[in-house]
C-alpha cells in the first residue's frame, strides 16, 4: 500500500476527481448492484465533506488501488 501526503486541498480536489469519475447511473443495474453503487457514492460523498470540514486527517482507499492518505495542513 502506498502512502501520500496530501494538503486539504489537493486531497479534496483528489476526492473530487473520484466522485467526478465515479458512474453515478444506476437505471440498467441490478436491485444488488444499484445497492452497492450508492452506498460507494454515499462513502465517498461523506468522506469527501469530513476532509473538506477538517474532521478527517488521515484515511484510507481500496480503489482503484490501495492507499493511505494523509491530510497536512
């Protein structure tokens, strides 16, 4: 896993760059799948305004490859 030091900033602009890639459509999947898609959007909606606010200085993404992420201020 790699690690990153990121300003507020720049994590939240990395943040926002997920969200923005992110497929939001979920009309043509599965009652599963469409389950699965939200709850992604849903963490990364929420992760996204905690870094943003300044209530998370350090966290962690699987996707698309696994990295810690630490927020410097």
């Amino acid at each position: 896993m790699q690690r990153f030091f990121l300003t507020r900033a720049s994590a939240v602009a990395y943040l926002l760059g997920m969200r923005r890639a992110t497929p939001g459509g979920i009309d043509n999947l599965r009652v599963g799948e469409a389950d699965v898609r939200l709850q992604e959007l849903e963490t990364l909606d929420r992760l996204l305004l905690d870094v943003r606010a300044g209530r998370i200085h350090e966290f962690r993404l699987d996707k698309p490859q696994a990295m810690e992420i630490v927020v410097t201020d």
